[in-house]
C-alpha cells in the first residue's frame, strides 16, 4: 500500500506549482497540446466541466434579458481597422486568412486562390458584430440589443499554457447596445456583477471586482471592470471582464439610430466574456497534491460509484447494487437538477480506478464490495477532505445525505479559498514594505511571494508601467468595494497623494 | 383589414421557390447574410431553434454512449494530405491561414509573420480528430472511443445560400474508433437511425434512409449512409450522414492498438454529422404562404401570448392576466419540458405584432384582451391551421389542452410532410417515364419537377455522373427499406440489369 502513503501529483504545489498544474491537467484528463501551435484538445472530462459552466451561465444570461446569436468567425482586415486602438490591440496576434483553397505544385498542395481583402479569424467580436447591431438598429424602440454569442476566438499566443493561455480557446462574449450611456453602465456593471456571483457560487472561487486602471483596459473601451482571483501560489488571474465602450465601437460601425427628440445619436455600448480560462482558475484555485477538486455544482460527475469486484461470483449481485444506487441517487437533486452520477464498470483493479477518479477531481466517490452488501452499507469519500477519510454508512443514509454532503463540500471550497485570500493579503504603508511582500519567499520556488497587497497608488500610466517591468507586479484592480478602497492617502510606490487603495499582484 | 386577406410571404411557394424561402428566412427572422462572403448572422429566433435542436441530439448522442470533447480549429496542411481522397475532395474549398500577425505598411494592415506550414480552417476534422485519437488508443481496452464535438467548419461555397449552404456553418461531427469491422460498421448505422428518429420524431420531418453511391460518397469513406427530405418545391435535401471509414484514416494517423492477440492493428472508424442546414430543411419542409411553421418539439418558444390593449386603463389588468396564463403554462410540460411560453409585452399594434408570430412560425398563439377577461376566455391559434383559425375557450381549458395541441400540430406536420412526400413520390419503369417525370411541369415555376423517382439502377459511376450532367438528377440513395429497394430487375436508364431500385432526384 506504498502508493496510498505518498500523493498522487509529483512535484507538489509548494515545490514548483507551474509544472504541478502542467502534471494536474494532465492527470485529470482535462486537455492536451496538440499538433498546432498553442492550440490545446479539451477532453471528455474537460469539456464536459464546460458544457456545466455554459449551461449555467447561460441561464444566468437569460434570466438578464439576453438571447444568444452567432456571428461569422472571419473579420475582414478593414473591420478591425476601424477602431485605432482596437486593432492596434490585436494585429501582433491575429491569425490571418489569405487564401481560400489549395493547389498541387510540385507535389505539395499549396495555397491557392488568393482573397482581395485578407480576413483575420476573430480574437473577439465587436467590429463584425456592431457591422449587425448597426443593421438591426434603427429607433431607439430597437434599444436596448442584448446579444450573447458562445464561440471560439484565436489569439497568436507565443507562450500558451492549457486553459490559461492558448492561442484558440472557447468564450462567451455579450455585446449590447443601449439608449444612453447610464444604461449602458448600468448593463457593464450588472454582468460584472453576474461574473462576481458565477464565480463565487458556482465554481466556489471568491473574487475581487473591481476597475482596471487606463493602462490595462480592453482596447478600445472607456472603463474595464474585472474580478480577480487569487490563486495557490498567489497569483492573480483576471477571470472575467466587462467593458463600458462609450460610443467609440458605434461610431467606428456606425450603429446610430432615431432618437426620441427625432435626431439621430449613437448608440451606447458594452461587452463582456469569460473563457475556458476560467478552468485553469479553477484547476489552480481548489487543487491538491492528489489532484483536481471540482466544486461539485459544477462537476460533470458529482458522485461517482466504484464496484469492489474481489472475484467473479460476485460480480452481478455488486453491479446490481451499484445501479441501484445510482438510480436512488439521480432521483434526489442539488442546485434544481437532478444529482449527475456514474457508476465505474471498466475492468480495472479497484486502486487504480479510485486513484484516477481522485486525480480527476469527482466530489464523492462511493465504494461498494460483497462485505458492504451483507452490511446494507457502502463506504463514501469526499475529495475535500483527505484521501484515506471513508465512512462507512448505511446505503440508504447515503442517499438521503447526498445533496447535503455536495452543498458541504461547495461551502467547504469557497470557505477554504477564502480563508487563503484573506492570508495572503495585506495591506501595505510603504515602499519597502512592497518590495518586500512581493520578494519570493523560498527559495525552492521562486515564483512564491506575498500575494495579493493593497496600497495606496497616485502614480501615472507611465509609473505603473514602470513598476510592472521592474518589479513584474501589476495593478489588478481598483476595488468595487469601498472597504477595500479605503480613504484618500499617500501612494506607496511614488509617495504622490492618492484617491484610495488599489490591489498589487503578480498575474497570470 | 386588406392584409388579412392576402398572405404574408411574396411570392408563394408555388410561384418561386427558391424566393420564397429567401423571404421567409428575412421574415422569421431566423438569419442574414453577412458582409463576410457566404457567411451568415443566425439571429436570436434562428440561434434559439439550434439551441433546442443541439440540446436535443445532444441527449440523443449521450444515451448513445458518446462524450463531447474540442478538437484544434486549424488543421496543418501536411495532415490533410494524409489521406489522398479526403484532401483532393476538400482542396477546392478551404480557407488558407497563412500569417499569424498584421502589420502596418503604408498606412495598411497587411499579413505578417508567415508561417511556415500554413493551416486550413476545418472543412471536416477527420485528420485532427484521428491524431488525438492515435495518442489515446494504445490496446483494445481503450475501445471502443465514442467522441462528439459540437464546432464551427468552413467550406468556402460558391454559390452560398443561407443555411441550406454556406461558407462558414454550425454542426456536429461524431468521430469513434472501434476494434472490428462489424462494430464501426454497427456504430454508423445507429448513427444513422439516431438522425432518421431525430428528423422524423423532433422536426417532424420524414426522411428516406439509405446509402450513398460510390460517386457520393465522403472523401475517403468506405460508406456513406444518408437520410434524404423532400421539401415542398419536390427536390431532396441531404440532411445528416453517417460514414463507415474501414482503416483509411486510422491508417493514414496511425490509430494502432494492441489487440487481443497481442499484435499490432489498426482501428475501424466512422464518423457522422448534422449542422444548421437542418434549419433550411425545416424551413422548406414545414413553412406556408405566411411564412415559417415550426414543430412544437424544437421551437424556441412555443407558446406567445399577445396581450390586447384597446385603451391605457386596461394595460395593468391585460397583462396581469398574461403572465398569469404564462405562469400555469410553464407548470405544463410536453416531451418531458416544461412548456416554452413568452409573453409579447412590446408597445406595437396588435395586427403587426401577431403577423409577426405568425412568420416566424411560432406553433400556438393567444391573444387575451379586455372583452376576453370579462368572459374567461381566451383566444388560441394554432399555426398549423389558416390563420383565421381561432378558437375562443376558457383560460383554464387552454392550460389544461395546450401540451395536447403541441402533440397534435407536431403529429399533423409529420402526417402532412409524409403525405407529400408519398403524393410526390413515383415508381419509374422506363427512361421515358424518368424523363417525363423530372421535367419542369409548369412554365411559371421551372424547377418544381415530378419529385422522387423511384427506379432500378445498374448503370456505373460514369454513367450515374453523366445523368447528373445531362438531367441534373442525381440518385439520393439505396434505400435501407427492402420494400422501397424491391427485388433485381432492369436499369431504368441503360437498360442493364439492376439489383434494386434507387430514390432518385434533383437536389439542394
């Protein structure tokens, strides 16, 4: 039993926690590189934890008042080039498409068919999307437009890493328009909103929302709020964004229309996304040194069912108590739907099975064998607590407690990361003490320091692009929350007088 | 009242088919074209149709064994040409990305950053989806593999037509790897009856399954199975495929494994797909002179309720009892869903308001005013009936009635396609008789022909492309039904002996 003493991931998080999570994705079979450059395969166990989160979100986006679209995936060079800073944003990572077929020469089939006008695949989708909001709006009784599109965008990304960063990956983004810049405000502010609570209740992770300073705004808008996550080792990742983008994107499509006074005005605009990137989060917010956790609202398999087949006779009487109980589990329910339960039938030794459904991060395995029939009980394991704490209860107990013990462990995760945020944060007076917070603490990892810092920042765009090449923190938001924001002080980098605190990290 | 009197699409079906259709996908609002050649916008009420009918076969794939999972956007030339019929059939029509920035030169965004092997965007994902798979099947115990990804392709078409065919389209490609011949060969024709049970039973579209000739079949399939509709101009459409690949692509990626026997062999794979031309065949199987018509089972919404205000004092109570009505629906449910109701709360008049209901198909409308408050009745209309259809009953009895009604209009559009397909469907037993029956019968509407010909055929594949040349006719397939195919007998055309009759006919 040497295997159940040691962990199943190797290095652990706080020996070298970049190549820990390379080794989690992989031993969780979320994804994997493929052949193409930056681009990853999301796998069953992967996708189906995205097909949870689209379903759920998008739920959340209809109850707002949104309807999903789709819009096509070329955009036409002269499209982007529309707005200055937009394409000025995205040109040096575009994947351009030139040509629209092949040819033998040589032996070699060869691009062909040479297009007038070269189209970029879509990195977002606010140029060829307001090209129709600028066709369907004519009054302002066309007002507000709340489209949603879920797709797939390309980013040139020259170092990608599995969900986090990759060159393709899969989003959703909301584009509206509305009558006045108020509403339009109101709509950026209510989704980041939506992000803020989608995070913190489905996927267990607690966020702080906030707006990015000018410098680190999405290209093209007037006010980019954020929610922020912290990470185990400390690290920031922007989860989510939603943009305020005043008229520029409706004056560069022209989406203007009739207005109430009878004169023509354009309209007011925002978008917001979130991506397969919130898997990575994930991954790094609640994984262990076995593994992944999955918060259960979330997980593709919420309790998986692992028959103990010690010999051949007594193969049909387990199966058949393991169907039982699958059945008698996916009548209770969690969340509004009913529990998502799979029993493991495959050929393989029981150790096996159950550490690979460890590493996969399942919230609850039971186990039932011959001896736990004869008992009427089965042996039941949450993936939140640790590896060797079975209980052995009563079949039916099980089931009756099953929604309460999913609700637990999603309490448990959120708890749990919170409590780590709030460790890792501190509030600083000073330069020194900046630059201490955020020197890596062990030498053994050098990627590990302080954390998330809130201090007091004064400085100018200039400054904080200074601060961020010299010390490679960034500023990640200026809190939504008054608490965090504090009074008007002194800046701590540049000692200049400062409206209020900001959040410092490292990011991802 | 004059636009009662006429219908709400010009021209009719019987006066331009093809026009027809144009209007009414502009009508229902259902797509558009984009400024991107051959690429469409689907519009919320046409995405919303998708919504259910991806939700729909999603069920369908997962019943069926099948996991999702995401494979790269962008295949590597060098992969395409692994399989030699498979590039050569989609050369033709692929876009080329061949640069992976823009760059500004003389005020211009050009392409820059060449890359040294370009990539095409998927038109089909046969070669990606086989080098992942090569990686995941080491032994017989990994198979067999049964994989679904729901994406984007693009096939740059010439002559684009919305939904039915164009450049960029939304669909769902299944790819597995099995041990034997006889288990592919098992997987594709259930496939195959998953698609003709979902057209049949979900869109209410009867379709005749069977395979394709040699000359119709995918680039580098062994077989190719098909369900083919008839749609109301007589021609068929394709509307799903399943292909027995044997080891052509498993060969040409190196799918191998570990057989039983210890030896080194290669997989049996298929594959098999729908997409969003679904949304033209229905549209073309089921729409009337007023416009679409949409089986209950997937319409976004089945149920409007059109509030009727005569005079402000009465807005408040109308729309009380609305979302009253709206509420006991929704308690409701039909095919195992709760009812999808909608309420029409907009500011329009009520003749406009319900015309456009009535072209977008939507499958029961209500219309509740001030008069029918003071008697408890409402006003219901089924879309499958004339327009003037109403009936006047008590609110309660609506409720009570309203899954059975959706029953009803989904078992009356099935009835009324099949019994269209079998008014237009004919057994030839001559070259004569076939070129009779496939010449425009009306100078008015030159491409509405006899419809599906049912005739032996023993000719080659030269002699199959040369009718197709020559007549435009083209056969759909070998029907699976025994009693369609009927015993050997004499080729219609060349007069050599056949094996069995084949559905022929002209064709989207």
């Amino acid at each position: 039993m040497a295997k159940q003493q040691q962990n199943a991931i190797s290095p652990a998080r706080d020996k070298n926690f970049p190549e820990w999570y390379q080794q989690v994705v992989r031993a969780s079979d979320m994804a994997e590189n493929s052949e193409v450059r930056g681009c990853m395969v999301i796998k069953p166990w992967g996708y189906g934890l995205w097909e949870q989160i689209q379903a759920q979100l998008d739920v959340m986006f209809k109850e707002t008042g949104h309807k999903n679209a789709y819009f096509p995936l070329l955009i036409p060079v002269s499209y982007l080039e529309k707005e200055a800073t937009h394409v000025e944003g995205f040109a040096t990572e575009c994947a351009v498409v030139t040509h629209h077929r092949l040819e033998l020469q040589d032996g070699k089939m060869v691009p062909a068919g040479k297009l007038s006008e070269p189209y970029v695949i879509r990195p977002t989708s606010e140029t060829i999307i307001g090209a129709a909001f600028a066709r369907w709006v004519q009054s302002y009784r066309d007002l507000p437009l709340l489209i949603n599109q879920w797709a797939n965008v390309m980013r040139w990304e020259m170092r990608p890493r599995l969900f986090l960063r990759t060159a393709e990956f899969l989003w959703q983004e909301g584009h509206t328009a509305h009558e006045t810049p108020e509403q339009a405000m109101e709509e950026t502010c209510k989704m980041h909103g939506v992000y803020e609570e989608f995070l913190r209740e489905h996927l267990a992770i607690p966020v702080i929302p906030g707006e990015k300073t000018e410098g680190e705004r999405f290209p093209g808008a007037l006010n980019t709020f954020t929610v922020e996550a912290m990470v185990q080792d400390r690290k920031a990742i922007q989860a989510g964004t939603s943009h305020f983008l005043g008229q520029n994107f409706s004056k560069a499509a022209g989406i203007d229309f009739e207005g109430r006074e009878g004169k023509r005005e354009f309209a007011w605009t925002t978008s917001w996304g979130v991506s397969t990137r919130l898997i990575g989060t994930l991954i790094m917010a609640h994984g262990d040194d076995d593994g992944l956790i999955i918060p259960p609202r979330v997980a593709p398999t919420q309790v998986v069912i692992l028959p103990i087949i010690p010999k051949e006779e007594v193969r049909e009487e387990v199966l058949a108590a393991c169907h039982q109980l699958e059945e008698k589990l996916r009548a209770e329910s969690a969340w509004n739907a009913p529990l998502r339960v799979e029993v493991d039938e495959r050929d393989l030794g029981g150790g096996v099975k159950n550490w690979e459904w460890i590493k996969k991060g399942v919230p609850v395995r039971i186990e039932i064998g011959p001896r736990d029939l004869e008992k009427g009980s089965v042996a039941v394991t949450r993936r939140d607590g640790g590896h060797r704490d079975k209980s052995f209860i009563a079949s039916d107990e099980a089931v009756a407690q099953m929604a309460e013990t999913l609700l637990s462990i999603q309490s448990n995760l959120l708890e749990r990361a919170l409590a780590f945020r709030e460790e890792h944060t501190k509030e600083l007076q000073s330069a020194e003490e900046f630059y201490a917070f955020f020197t890596p603490q062990n030498s053994g990892q050098p990627e590990i320091h302080g954390g998330f810092a809130l201090g007091h920042w004064g400085g100018t765009a200039e400054e904080e692009e200074a601060l961020q090449k010299e010390s490679k923190v960034t500023i990640r938001c200026i809190p939504s929350d008054p608490e965090l924001r504090g009074e008007s002080g002194v800046c701590v980098i540049t000692g200049k007088p400062a409206e209020g605190r900001v959040v410092f990290a490292k990011a991802y």
